[in-house]
C-alpha cells in the first residue's frame, strides 16, 4: 500500500475544497445585497441632482422631452417600457397630475372615481423611481408641472 506524505494530502484537500467553492458560484444573498447598493446609490444620486437648485430643472426638462412628443396639438407618451413599441396620443388639453414621494410621476387623465386620491388614471411618466422626502416634493411637483407647461406651450 502506498503513503501518501501530508504534503500531498494538503494538496489533494486545498483542490477539493477549491473545486467545492468554485462550483458552488457566488452567494446570491451577497449579489442581492450588491445590487441594493447599487440601486440605492442610483437613487440617492437621482435625488441629488433632481433637488439641486441649479440641475434640477433642467434634468426634469430633458427627461419629460425623452418621454414625449408634441405634435399638431396632440402629446405623444412614448411606453417607457416597451419602448418603441408602444406609445399613448392623448389631445394637449388633457388633464394631468403630478405624484411625488415613492418615485417621481406625470399621470395624465384623471384619477379613477372609486379612489380620489389615487393618481394612476392613465399614461404614466416616470421621471425617477427614487424616494423623495416631503420637503424635496414640496419643491419638486410645482418645478415639474412648470416644466411640463412650458412643454405643452411648445416651449
């Protein structure tokens, strides 16, 4: 029978587990936990230039063109999710609303009758999925609706 010296046996063992740790792949609840950080650095970024006084305005500007298109009095909402395969065309005179807090949205229509304060009545525009403070939304819904007038003015 042979010997195998201890070096050797060390060896085998460090191969063996290697191969165990490799095959095994990175732990998903660490790789969740990475991309919470990343998501709530994104947010946290969102938030820093969208309440910034001298960025804010313009952001929310550049994001509503990126989100829609005004053409012979009609507005068209392009499907953020479908992207070009999808978009809404509603009359310029449509009502809209602004919702701030979990996120940043342009609703437009009205809300539905069997829940009054709930905007969701109609197209979306997602402007940031960042949660906003009430004192941000204080100053963010009126800069955002500003912003969308001058759009709908042709501005």
């Amino acid at each position: 029978m042979r010997h195998i010296s201890h070096k050797n046996r060390t060896l085998a063992q460090l191969t063996l587990i290697s191969a165990m740790l490799v095959s095994c792949g990175p732990d998903p609840a660490e790789q969740e936990k990475k991309q919470d950080a990343a998501m709530t650095e994104q947010q946290e970024a969102d938030i820093r230039l969208l309440t910034n006084k001298d960025t804010g305005s313009t952001e929310i500007a550049q994001r509503l063109k990126r989100s829609l298109t005004l053409r012979d009095g009609m507005i068209l909402i392009h499907d953020q999710v479908l992207g070009p395969l999808g978009s809404y065309t509603i009359p310029v005179t449509t009502p809209w609303s602004v919702e701030c807090g979990m996120g940043l949205t342009v609703t437009f229509g009205f809300p539905p009758r069997t829940a009054p304060n709930d905007i969701g009545g109609g197209p979306e525009v997602h402007l940031s999925w960042a949660a906003f403070s009430a004192e941000a939304c204080d100053e963010l819904g009126p800069a955002t609706g500003k912003q969308l007038q001058l759009f709908l003015a042709g501005q």
